[in-house]
C-alpha cells in the first residue's frame, strides 16, 4: 500500500513541475497572473478541461478510450439551453440534460464492454451520434443560460473560485471509486484484462463503469461550459476531447491503461491552460493562435512519451 | 524417410490448392455481397423516395461523389492494414489543407499546379514521416498521435490562409472533379485506376506483401527478416500523400476551398473501411472492399439528403450505422477463451 502510495506521487510530478514551471514563466510575462480575479477567469475557463482530463483519465486507466465526451459536452449544453428556453425549470432540464449525456456513456459502456468492441470506434461513432443530436436539437449557436448560474460561477468564496466546486466534486467522485476494493480491480483490469477476469472480478461491468463515469463527468463539465458561455453551441465541445486526452498523457496517465491518477490528471490540464494562456498572452493574430496551441499539444504528448521512455529504459 | 512423405504432399498439396482457390474467389466474392446488395437496395430506396435518384446521370454524380471519400480511405486503409492499432485521424485536415495550399499555390504564386503539387507530396510526406516516427520509435499510440497532428495540420491551414481561403481550382483539377471522358465522368475513371494500381501494389509488391505480414504479426514478420519500420515508415508517408493529394481532387470536384471542408471524410474514411471488410485488428484488407464502402456510405448520404434530413440527422444517422456495423463484424472473441 505504502508503496503505491509513493508511486502515485512520482506519476504526477512531472506535469506538478511543468505547471509550476509555467506558474513562474507567467508570473513574469502575464500582468497580474498572480492575483484572485486572475485565478477566477483561468478557472473559469479551464475547469470544462479539468473535469474532462478526470473523466478520460478513468476510461484511460481501465484500458479504453473515451472520444464521445467532447460532443457529450455539446450535447448536454444544448439540451439545457433548449430546455431552458422552452420553459423548463433549471433543475428539471438539467437532470434530463445529463440523463441524454448519461445515455450515450450507457451506450459506450454497453457496446464495449459487452459486445467487445474496440473502445475507440465506438466512441468515434458515439461521437457522431452525440454530436448529431446536439446539431438537430441547436443547428446554430443560440439561446441563453440562466444568468444566476453565469453570475454565480464567476464569483468567488473566501478568495476560492467558484468553479473550483465542480473540479471538487469530480475529484470526489473518483475518491469514492479509488478507495474503495473497485478502485484496486480498476488499476487491475487496465493492466492486463484477462488476469484480472480470470481472478473473478467481473470486468465488463468495471469497463461498463468507467463510460458511465466519464460521461457522468463530462455532463458536469457542460455545466461548466454552459456557465461560462451563457449560451447553447452544438461544437463547443469538438475541441476538448484531444485536449482532454493530451492533458491526460501530460499527467502521467498510460493509454496502455492500468497506470494514472485523478491529481495527475488535474496538473496536466492546468499545465495546458497554463500554456494556452501564455499563447493568447504573447498577442499574436488570432490565425496563428490554433497552430501554436496545436503545436503545444503535440509537443505535450511527446514529452510525455519520451519520459516514459526513459523510465521504460531504466527499469529494462 | 524424406521421400516419399514429401511427394504424397505435394500431390496433396495440389489438390488442396485448387479447392483453397476455388474456395477464395467465392469467399472473396462473399465478403462484397452485403455491400453491393446494400448499395443496390439504398438506390431503390431513393428511387422511391425521389424519382430520378437511380437515373444513369445522378448514378455517374454518386460514384463521382464516391471516388473522393474512396480516395480518402485509401490511405486509411494502408494504415490500417499496417495493424497495431493503426489508424489515421487526421485525414480528414490533410485533404482540407491540400485544397487550401493547393487553390493558393496554383492560382496566387509562380510554381503553378505541378509546383502545387511538389509542394503537396513534400508536406505530405513530411506529415507522415512526423507521424512513423513518433509512431514507431516514441510508441506514441496511433490514434492520439494522428489526432494531435490533425489540430497542428487544421491550425498551420488556418495560419496560412489568414482565415481567408482564395481563388478557384486550376483547370485540370476541375476537368478531373467535374469532366467527361465521353459518357462517363472522369472522376470515376481516375478512382478505378487508383483502386486497380492500388490493388496491385497490395497483391504484387513486395511492400503489399510485407504490410500484411507486418500487419497481422509485428513479432513473427521481424523475425523472418522483414523491416517492419521501413514498412511502417512507407505505410505512413503513403498515406500523408494520399491526403494531400485527396485534397487536390476534391478540391477540382468542389471548385473552390474552405477551411476545414474535408474535416468529415476522417469519420466517413474509417466507416468506408470497416464496411469493406477491412479488420480493424490490421493484417487484411482490400482497397476494393474500402472503395465499396465509399459507395454505400455515398448513397446513403445522397439518400438522407434526397429526404431533406439535417446534417444533424445525417451526423447521427452515420454514427448509428457504423456503431451498427461494429457490432456485427468487429467483435473481438470472448475473454474466457
């Protein structure tokens, strides 16, 4: 236990020192990085890809990929602006938004886990599905939020961003499952499957798990989003899921599964909005922005890879 | 001792021979029937639904429409084969930013066309070398490093452009998007001969050879000699060119280029492949099989289109189909065996 324990630590220090790398770096170069309303607006943008690095980090450490959760996040977006705006109160359009994110994490797990088919297409297709709903329900940007929700995600508490709450309830959410016996069989079945099905544990229903888990968090993360727009777009999620999975590798997290953790999935996606500011910082033409986070992304990813590669090395 | 055992077996072998042959070219025909029944009965749908869908001229313009997703799955399919969860996401960015480089070079600067052209395989295969080796040697997984490469490739069109894409395809490209040769398009002729070399260089090369033999067993074909990163190396750089090249074509079958128009054909190229019989697993595959494919995806599109669905709808609709045909070809077996 003790061990693991330290491991654990060492999987996320990597990204913990490329996130206070750049906490330096922009200290220098943003005016006024360091002050509370500076931290609000980088959470406020950032929390959407913190939640998602969390819900991939769990498909990715039971040995699949999860494609579909930036077009949950589209999906769960529009189907709560439009309900909103058909009258809906906010409790009940939101329930039933999640629910339509949820159904498509239920699908995902379904068709994986117990139709055995590879995680990434099915995802990849699930995408597709996602995406298309949420552009026939909104086929254009529109509609609005409720302001209450857009004032109070801006607000801060004793000095803590609100959206802080959220990126707290998912990292709580993976407490429940990491601490418990189910956590043990995840890391188990993500390192090799057939060992652990033979030891009894019964896998499909963990792969089931982690779609449903990470859908459930990517809904949460639409909350974010559509908090911090103030609106209802049928791509806003599009973007997030490479992000989501380069924050994930920056943190540490295997894509041969069996290997990550929650926190090392938070700094890496830090660690990236970190470095997108730093983009938009240096005032460069909007045309240039995309090729440079691109470039950074990339560049994210094979560091990562080359670190792994070392350790690989050590331990041959 | 050594004999006579090995007469007996070549006898044996003969016969068995013929039978395997007999026995391939039905099964090798077997593997094409859902797809062409599917094909045929997609076009009496939209018969039905809109007359004149299964007319000789609108079948030219589907298979027309065909040849340039066809063209897209092509390097798909290589890569693929090559196995070791090979895949390529960012097909669908590399023809968009062939398109765009293409229409400005052409029309805007003194290299012309063939300069374009140049221009295109040297990024293409710059791409694809980029991808093989951290592929190959930084065993970064196919699937987030094409992804990644995609967003670099979407934001270095984006950057290049300055977000106004200008000018008009060069003449040749229109002829070839948009030109008869006689009765038939000349679109459709170009993707038979790129499907017949295609083919050809699977069945008759030594690369086609080695790639499957890479694809179905990285382990077993190093051993028995083969460079499988020179195949992955070739593999990868194929299919870069391939889609800068694709962008081109479809740039002469459009017209004129927009940022992020071939964005689609990354999903739409997967699914074309899958559905002709492609194993995801790597290993086997034919490039008829991804062409066939093509076909049914482009008259289902043409179909959904006829009826006046949303590109919503058809989003969905296409995610519901290849979901479909993942679940009934691409099970891998249970884990208690």
């Amino acid at each position: 236990m003790n061990t693991r324990f330290s491991l654990k630590r060492f999987q996320a220090l990597p990204s913990l020192l490329l996130v206070l790398l750049f906490v330096v770096i922009d200290a220098f170069l943003i005016p006024h990085f360091l002050s509370d309303a500076y931290a609000s607006s980088f959470f406020t943008s950032y929390t959407p890809l913190i939640l998602l690095t969390i819900a991939e980090t769990v498909v990715l450490i039971g040995g699949g990929i999860d494609i579909s959760i930036g077009s949950i996040v589209s999906l769960v977006n529009v189907t709560w602006v439009t309900l909103g705006g058909a009258g809906w109160g906010f409790w009940s359009s939101l329930v039933v938004s999640l629910l339509a994110g949820l159904a498509i994490g239920v699908l995902n797990g379904a068709v994986v886990a117990w139709l055995r088919v590879s995680p990434l297409l099915v995802t990849l297709a699930t995408s597709s599905i996602a995406g298309g709903l949420a552009l026939w329900i909104m086929p254009y940007p529109g509609g609005s939020a409720s302001a209450n929700l857009v004032t109070w995600y801006q607000a801060t508490f004793a000095g803590i961003p609100a959206p802080l709450l959220f990126v707290v309830i998912a990292y709580l959410l993976w407490l429940g499952w990491a601490l418990t016996p189910w956590g043990l069989r995840l890391f188990a079945m993500g390192n090799h499957m057939h060992k652990t099905y033979v030891s009894g544990v019964p896998v499909a229903s963990i792969q089931f798990a982690t779609y449903v888990f990470s859908a459930l968090v990517a809904g949460i993360a639409a909350i974010a989003v559509t908090a911090n727009t103030g609106a209802g777009d049928p791509t806003i999620g599009a973007t997030y899921t490479l992000y989501a999975i380069a924050a994930a590798v920056i943190g540490g997290v295997s894509l041969n599964g069996g290997v990550g953790t929650a926190a090392g999935a938070i700094f890496g996606s830090i660690f990236l909005g970190l470095a997108f500011s730093t983009v938009y910082a240096a005032n460069m033409p909007s045309f240039y922005q995309d090729l440079t986070s691109g470039a950074i992304v990339l560049c994210g990813i094979i560091f990562a890879s080359l670190t792994k590669l070392r350790r690989r090395r050590q331990f041959a | 001792m050594k004999g006579r055992p090995v007469e007996l077996n070549d006898a044996a072998v003969a016969g068995a021979g013929r039978n395997i042959r007999l026995r391939l070219a039905n099964s090798k025909f077997r593997i094409y029937i859902p797809v062409l029944s599917a094909s045929v009965a997609l076009l009496i749908l939209g018969q039905i639904l809109s007359p004149g869908f299964a007319s000789a001229s609108n079948i030219g313009n589907l298979l027309a429409t065909a040849v340039v997703l066809a063209i897209a799955s092509f390097g798909q399919t290589l890569v693929v084969i090559s196995g070791q969860e090979g895949i390529d996401l960012s097909i669908g960015a590399m023809m968009s930013m062939g398109a765009l480089i293409g229409v400005q070079v052409s029309d805007q600067s003194s290299l012309g066309l063939w300069g374009a052209v140049l221009l295109l395989i040297g990024t293409g295969a710059l791409v694809g070398l980029i991808h093989a080796v951290c592929i190959q040697f930084l065993r970064i997984p196919p699937l987030v490093m094409t992804l990644g490469m995609a967003t670099v490739v979407d934001g270095f069109a984006l950057a290049y452009t300055k977000g106004l894409p200008s000018g008009t395809a060069p003449k040749l490209l229109t002829a070839i998007g948009i030109g008869h040769v006689g009765p038939i398009r000349t679109l459709l002729l170009f993707g038979i001969a790129m499907v017949v070399i295609g083919e050809f260089v699977l069945r008759r090369t030594r690369y086609g050879r080695n790639l499957y033999l890479a694809g179905s067993n990285r382990m077993a074909a190093a051993l028995s000699g083969i460079h499988v990163n020179v195949v992955v190396f070739v593999t990868y750089v194929i299919a870069g060119i391939a889609g800068t090249l694709g962008g081109l074509v479809m740039l002469g079958f459009v017209g004129t280029a927009q940022l992020g128009m071939g964005d689609g054909y990354t999903l739409l190229s997967i699914a074309a492949v899958v559905i002709g019989g492609t194993a995801l697993a790597g290993g086997e595959g034919t490039f008829l099989g991804s062409a066939l494919g093509a076909v049914v995806l482009t008259i289902l599109t043409s179909v959904l289109l006829a009826v006046g669905m949303q590109e919503g709808v058809r989003e969905l609709i296409q995610g519901a189909i290849l979901l479909l045909v993942l679940a009934i070809y691409s099970r891998a077996p249970k884990l208690r065996q």
